[in-house]
C-alpha cells in the first residue's frame, strides 16, 4: 500500500514486541492497569434498577435484546448519546420490559463511579502489552532523531471513504499531511492522523476553548488541539514528544493510547489531531488515514471490553 499510494515515502518496518517469544519486563510495561484516569472520558455509562443493580452498559442497549424490550424516557426527544450529552445534569430514566412475563422495570443512567474512584484494576492483554512495548521502543528512536518521525501501525488504512464524501488515498494523505506540519505549532509534541474520541472544539471536560490556544482560521482546517483522543494506528512525533513521553513511562501503567491521552489531557504534552476536510466539531472519529477493520480486529484484545465487546471481566482483578 505504502508503495502504491506513497512512493515518495521512506520507510522501514519496525518488529513490534512479541511477549511470546522475548518476555516484556514490568518495569518498562506493567502487567496490570487502573480506569480511573480513563474514566474521565471513556464509555462507563450504565443503565441501573432504581436500587442501583446494574442492567446493560449505556453502549449495549440496542433493538438486538431477546429478553428485554428498552424505551427510553427521551428528553428533549434525544436519545441519550455518550458522545453529546456526557456532560449533563439532567437524569435520563429509562422502561424495560420483560418479553415472556410483560413484566415492567425503571431505569435510570449512572455513571460506574468505582471505575473512577479508587478505579478497577484490570490485567492488561497480551496484545496491548505487546502494542505498548513497541510503541516505548519506537520512542526511543524517535528521541534520538533530529527531525520527527511517521509512526504508521500494520494495519492503517490510506484508501476509504472520507467523512466528507468521496475517497482518501495516498494523494490526499500527502497532501492533507504537508498542509498539517506547514500550520502546525513549532512546539508540537505529536499530531494523530486517525483518532477518535474528545479534541478541540469537542472537549469531554475543558468546556470553553482557552483563548490563548485558538488556532488561526487556516490552521483549523488541518487540525485542532487534542484533550484526550484514543487509537495510535497513525502519528507523528517530535524528538521533544518523544522524550516527554519516556520521561512519563515509569513504567508505561495503561495501554498505549490511554497513556498517551492521559498526558495531553494533562497539559504535559502538546498533542493535535490532523482533520481530513469533512471532520468537523462533532466529529467522533476522523484524520486522514483509516483502521483496517478496527470493530473486527480480535489480534489486541481490550481488556476494558470496548466497542469490540472483549469479555472485561475476563481482565478485571478482584479488590
């Protein structure tokens, strides 16, 4: 792919780490990892019984149940979405029905607060153990370069269908890119060229833009500050980003995407996404580059369970 859509481009493969083969130390990659910095951004949105039993996850509930029938008590006539209305006050209430009995139950939503605080501690997968490893290796390249560097993983995606309409490839990504680094800040840490998650314009806990960080009209339509976005299928890192994030990996304590969030989220490093021309403020997942089959990928178990519906309690450890 690289060499059909990007033959300007001088790459190497970079092995990734294969724990099977060369066991990967806990004091570069822990074993185990705690939710609660995740917490702040991620999908622990619950449906509960109104003594605060559990029922289904918020992402779960889907016209797919063949016990339950689910009706939500609409506000404002919104289904209620992670995405948009994560923030509010406002009490969302839900009816269940049992299909066999027509037995009726209440809902309300809740927040997993013992994911938060003191968090879940959860046994991280082989393969995001294996993911975070290569990834610290290829920081340490990268901190010793003098010019930045491209991190693509095996399995991104130059060729598919733009959010705006119409195909990427590699002339888009090239040119999308350059326009990228030409407005980026000269003082940038890492731009993700695919992401999904929280970024500026949308931001999950820093409601209002801080004016000093207003991007210029131009600039806007290449990228926007990061708060906390998830993936690293693509980015480009700076010796200086580089060093930050080996400085912070004492050990590296939660897969790689959520540790590299966690410091952006943070102010300690100065992270942007590159937005391809159909992203726009609500955008939940964009950039120039896609994932192969990400939903379907089972080589990276998430040990949080995630979209790609893991089993999480098989990770959870007991407290």
């Amino acid at each position: 792919m690289l060499q059909k859509e990007t033959p300007w481009l001088d790459f190497e493969q970079f092995k990734a780490s294969d724990g099977s083969q060369n066991p990967i130390p806990e004091e570069e990659v822990t074993a185990t990892w705690n939710t609660s910095c995740n917490s702040y951004y991620a999908d622990y949105f619950e449906w509960v019984f109104e003594d605060g039993t559990p029922w289904k996850w918020a992402a779960d509930t889907g016209d797919d149940d063949d016990e339950w029938t689910f009706e939500e008590n609409l506000v404002n006539d919104e289904e209620w979405s992670f995405i948009h209305h994560a923030s509010e006050k406002i009490i969302r209430t839900a009816t269940i029905t049992k299909k066999v009995t027509g037995e009726k139950f209440k809902l309300r939503l809740a927040f997993s607060n013992k994911h938060k605080e003191p968090g879940q501690v959860m046994k991280m997968s082989g393969g995001e153990r294996g993911c975070a490893h290569s990834h610290l290796r290829l920081w340490r390249v990268a901190a010793e370069r003098a010019t930045k560097t491209l991190v693509l993983e095996d399995d991104v995606q130059m060729c598919f269908d733009r959010s705006g309409g119409g195909k990427a490839n590699g002339k888009v990504f090239t040119e999308r890119l350059g326009q990228a680094l030409k407005n980026a800040p000269a003082d940038f840490d890492v731009i993700y060229l695919g992401w999904s998650g929280w970024r500026g314009g949308n931001y999950r806990l820093k409601q209002v833009e801080d004016p000093q960080e207003a991007e210029s009209t131009r600039r806007k339509q290449y990228m926007r500050k990061a708060e906390y976005v998830w993936t690293t299928v693509a980015y480009v890192i700076s010796p200086a980003g580089a060093k930050k994030l080996l400085a912070a990996a004492k050990p590296l304590n939660q897969p790689v995407d959520n540790f590299m969030a966690w410091e952006a989220s943070q102010g300690r490093l100065n992270a942007w996404v590159a937005l391809d021309e159909g992203d726009h403020d609500g955008t939940w997942a964009g950039g120039i580059v896609d994932q192969f089959d990400f939903q379907g990928d089972s080589d990276i178990k998430k040990s949080d369970g995630g979209h790609q519906k893991d089993d999480a309690a098989e990770f959870a450890v007991e407290q």
